[in-house]
C-alpha cells in the first residue's frame, strides 16, 4: 500500500470519529439537559458538538444543529408532568415547537425531505408486527405495574382522581407519547441515518429519548424499560418506514401505562392488574 493511500485512510478514520463524536457530544447534552437538569452544561455540550462538526462535516453540523434546536426548545420547560391549564398548554406550545422548528427550517430554508411522517405506507402488517404489538401488549400489562406501583415511580404523575383529572391525564400520556414518535423517531434518528450506520444513530437516539423520559418521571429502574423500547422503536421504524406502526405500538403501551396510574391513585379502578404488588 502506498504511503498516500495510508494517509487517505487515516484521514478517512479521523473524520468518521469526529463525526461520531460530534453527534456523541448532541446526544449526551439531553443527558446533562434532561436527566441531570444541568441546563448550562448541557449546552456547552451542544456548542462543542456544533463545533466540532462545523471542523469536519458542514452537512452533519446543518443536521446537528436542526436536533439541537429541539433540545434548546425542549430544555425551556421543565418537564414533569402537569395537568393543569397552564401546564398543559405549556406543554404542547413547546413540545410542538420542538418538532416543527427542525421541520419546517431543513423542509423550507435546506430544501430537504428528510423529517416525514409516513403514515399511509400501502403494505398491511405481516405476522411480525401482528405479534410484536401483542408482545408489548402482554409485557407491559405484566411489567409496568411492577415498576410503577412497586417503586412508587406512579407519584411521578400528579394525584388524580375526578374524571376530569383522568381525562386529562388519559389525552397528556397519549399526546406526549405521539410526540415522542414525532421527535425522536421521525426527526432524530432521521437526521442521524443520514449519516451513521443504523446501530449508531439507533444508540445515539435512544440517549435522547431515554434522557427525555428520565426527567419525564421514569426513574429509579425505569430506564431497564425505557433503553429496550426506545432501541427498538428504532429498530421497529427502521425495518417497517411506518410512522403508523412505531405510533401505535408506543400508544399501546401508553393505554397500558394510563391505567396503571389510575389504578394506582385509585385502587378500586382497573383493578385488573394481576403483578401489581398492591
């Protein structure tokens, strides 16, 4: 091999790691943002990953930068749940905000199509999805409330007990769920396939999404559950290009997770949760 061909290939490996490491860098700021609510940190984390992609991948920095404005948007609130007027308005200003800022600037200032929502795919499920939405189904009905319940993560959610507050809670865990879908499906890990493989735009996506929820109130153990799911959401939208699929899985995991709630404010409601240790 000749000494430039080496040189190409060193070159070559370099910028394939600080690519990588500027995306890292994105990523683990939602860490610093959202699980340890280190607001300053996080996005002097934001600024060196922006940085070192604008050195190495002017493309990757204009992807970047579209995920970090998400973050910056999402990190104005803070985001334990609220089911109040106010808190819930909040909410859907800013969680709207940070999908469609990324949309609309890389639809109509890049000219790109990369963030979509495909909905209307024309294939019907196969045998695999079928029994993949029952497994989730099956598991979260014997899984959550051990988690919930047993550890007391349920007082994450406000105390609910009116219809009006169930309501309210049924339409929060469902809204926020499909945001999640919109978010860290169809935008990051999007922006992200765009340039890494799909295991390390997969791992990068779920360091958001789990962060994300952690502050959300999945503590304690919660990410045991919240790493796997937010692994093979992506892994689920990669292998289907369904925004319908991966959305109602999530959604039928969040049925699952509302009643537990409920049951566990109000024990004599959805009494039907055979591993609850009540």
């Amino acid at each position: 091999m000749s000494a430039g061909a080496t040189t190409d290939s060193s070159d070559t490996d370099r910028s394939a790691v600080g690519r990588l490491t500027a995306a890292a860098l994105v990523a683990v700021s939602a860490v610093a943002l959202f699980g340890f609510e280190q607001r300053p940190v996080g996005y002097l984390l934001i600024v060196a990953g922006l940085g070192l992609a604008a050195a190495v991948d002017r493309l990757l920095l204009r992807h970047l930068a579209l995920i970090a404005a998400g973050l910056v948007i999402i990190s104005t609130m803070p985001l334990a749940a609220d089911l109040s007027d106010a808190g819930m308005l909040r909410f859907t200003v800013v969680l709207s905000l940070a999908v469609l800022v990324p949309l609309l600037v890389s639809r109509f200032w890049f000219g790109e199509d990369i963030i979509r929502f495909p909905m209307l795919t024309g294939k019907r499920w196969s045998g695999f999805e079928y029994g993949y939405l029952a497994l989730v189904v099956v598991a979260g009905y014997l899984i959550l409330p051990v988690y919930f319940i047993g550890t007391g993560a349920y007082q994450n959610w406000p105390e609910i007990s009116t219809t009006n507050e169930i309501a309210r809670l049924f339409i929060g865990v469902n809204a926020v769920g499909l945001w999640d879908e919109l978010f860290f499906i169809c935008t990051v890990f999007a922006l992200l396939r765009r340039h890494f493989p799909f295991w390390q735009a997969n791992l990068l996506q779920a360091t958001v999404f789990v962060a994300f929820l952690w502050e959300l109130g999945y503590r304690g153990w919660g990410p045991l559950l919240t790493i796997p799911f937010a692994l093979l959401q992506g892994y689920i939208f990669q292998r289907t290009r369904s925004f319908t699929y991966v959305l109602t899985v999530h959604l039928t995991f969040d049925i699952v997770i509302f009643g537990i709630l409920v049951h566990a404010y109000n024990p004599q409601l959805f009494d039907l949760f055979v591993t609850s240790p009540r």
